[in-house]
C-alpha cells in the first residue's frame, strides 16, 4: 500500500469499481445473447419444428395398419390363454373354449 492510496482513496477504488463495470457488461451481453437466440429461434420457429418433426418420425416410424391388426390379435391371444390358464382348476369346461376361442383368433 502506497502513500497515494492513503493520500487519494479513489485510485484504490478504481480496481472495485472495474471489477463491478466488468461484471455489469458480462450481465449485459448474456442479456444480449439471449435475446439474439431468442429472436431466432421465434423466427424460424417452424424450420425447427420440421427438423425436430422430421427427426422423430425417423427415429420412431409410424406403424402399418398391417403391424397394428398383428399386435391387436397377439395381445388378444395372450389375454384368452391368461384367462384360460386362470380358470383351469375351477372349470375346465370354460378354460378350453377359451383355448378354443384363442385358437381361432
């Protein structure tokens, strides 16, 4: 510490007063830099959406008419063969029409 701190305590508080400017103008082009990306983003809104859009169908393909009548019969069976193995030992009369019913579907 210097005779002129002592003698002039505003050179010693320029170095705080730069330390706030500093952080002052760093604030304000994060400020500037989020409204930038802000505004571009608002503005090709759309572009982004279909390459997001796009993007997703390829990665998970939209399922033929044909694919989902196979799922809706498999998971038709899977429940007939549940239900029959459930009532098995109470009534078997009824667990092998439902095996029946599963064999047809």
């Amino acid at each position: 510490m210097s005779f002129l701190n002592i003698a002039l305590p505003t050179t010693a508080s320029w170095a705080t007063s730069d330390v706030v400017v500093s952080g002052v103008t760093t604030t304000l082009q994060l400020f500037a830099c989020l409204v930038v990306l802000t505004s571009v983003f608002f503005t090709f809104r759309p572009l982004l959406s279909g390459i997001a859009r796009a993007f997703w169908v390829s990665l998970f393909p939209a399922r033929t008419r044909a694919q989902e009548t196979a799922e809706r019969l498999l998971r038709t069976r899977l429940t007939l063969r549940r239900l029959a193995n459930d009532s098995e030992l109470s009534s078997p009369a009824m667990a092998a029409e439902l095996q029946a019913m599963g064999a047809r579907t």
